[in-house]
C-alpha cells in the first residue's frame, strides 16, 4: 500500500523560511511530487525529485532521500501569497499519484 | 488557452440522480486522470486512461462509470448519487511516461452537492 505523513499546519511569517517534511511508505516508487493548492483552487505543480538531492526552482526548494523514504519542500523568502495547502506526492506505476493529506501554510505579515 | 476545463463547475442535486463531469484537456497528454478532494482536502485518485484504455481504477464504488471518447476527452458518470459523493472532483491530464513524471496538470475542478 502507499501511505504519506506531512504536518497539517505551519504558520510563519513573511520572509521567513519554512521546510514541510514528508515521510512516505510505497511499491514500486518513481519519485516525489510537490503540488500547491490555494483555497477554492485546483492543485498546481511545483517540484518533482526521482533522484536523491536538493531541486531548486526560484524560492522553492524540494529534496528527496529514497533510502530514508523521506523528502521535503523548502519555501524561502516568504510572501503572503503563498498562504496554500501543500501536498506530496509518490509516483508510482501509470504515473499514478498518491498524496499526502497536505499542509496548510499560513503566512502572517 | 485553458489547458484542462471541467463542466460545470457547480453541481447540486439530489439523492438518487445521475449526473455527468466532463472534462476537455488541450495539451495533447495521453493521459487522463479523475481525482476526489473530500471535504478535508483529502486528494485520492479514482480512475486514468491513457489513449482511451483505462489503466488505474481504483476501488471505487461501481457507480462510478467513466469514459473516454478520445484521448483529449475524460468525462465522470455518476449513478444513483448519495450524500457521501459530495466532494470536489477534479479532472487532470499528463503525459505517460514509463520512468515516472511527477507533473500532472488540473482542471478548476467541479464541487459536487448531494442533498
């Protein structure tokens, strides 16, 4: 079975950093998505690591460990636009996504 | 240019109705994705096709019929619809790819209401 543990919430302040960590336990693995999602919107892509280390785009950041089954989305420099849930993701077979009950990050000014 | 549109976007009805989700990609994917965002955002796949064959279906209950007319095409049919199928579904479409591609593209998703 395919089984995903992120934290439920954050709070933070603007320009602070924020790391969401995501332990995950799953067959037949092909890498680790990110997907954020605003309130009343639809998920959207932000990252994807098959292989072991750090993928930066912009000011976010996500790693990924396969021996550890474990990864995590860093947002740097926050701003309050990136109040949203963020939700991991394992690959499987038939691209076949499983996520995470997601992380609601909330940001304070 | 909407990539991935669903209709409609707002469905109440009752129980005991059927009801159709259709969804339209123009990306030119061959993959075609329906998800289920339950009312504590819990994101769960239900069914893909790729180039009109159903490949992943998950244990859904046998209400749930989809099709695929073509591969830019996925729509949901829902039979004898209960209070527990509220929820927000949500069409998405990728490109197949045997060693995995992590990006998938959504549609606005169509917020579903049993009464």
């Amino acid at each position: 079975g395919q089984s995903l543990e992120q934290p439920s919430e954050v709070t933070a302040v603007e320009g602070a950093i924020v790391q969401i960590n995501c332990t995950y336990q799953t067959s037949g693995f092909y890498g680790l998505s990110w997907y954020q999602q605003h309130d009343g919107g639809a998920p959207t892509f932000l990252s994807y690591n098959a292989l072991d280390g750090l993928e930066e785009t912009g000011r976010f950041s996500s790693f990924l460990s396969r021996s550890d089954s474990y990864g995590y989305l860093l947002l740097q420099e926050l701003q309050m636009k990136d109040s949203a849930s963020y939700f991991c993701a394992t690959e499987a077979a038939g691209n076949k996504l499983t996520f995470g009950g997601g992380t609601r990050v909330l940001v304070k000014p | 240019d909407t990539a991935v549109s669903q209709t409609p976007k707002y469905l109440v009805t009752q129980m005991g109705n059927d009801k159709s989700i259709k969804c339209e990609q123009n990306l030119g994917h061959d993959t075609m994705y329906w998800y289920k965002q339950d009312s504590k955002k819990f994101l769960k796949i239900m069914f893909s096709y790729n180039n009109k064959e159903l490949i992943i279906n998950e244990t859904v209950p046998n209400r749930f019929s989809p099709k695929s007319p073509d591969k830019a095409h996925l729509n949901l049919h829902i039979n004898s619809l209960e209070l527990g199928d509220s929820a927000v579904y949500f069409c998405a479409s990728s490109q197949l790819r045997l060693a995995g591609v992590g990006e998938q593209y959504f549609g606005p998703g169509t917020r579903l209401t049993v009464t």
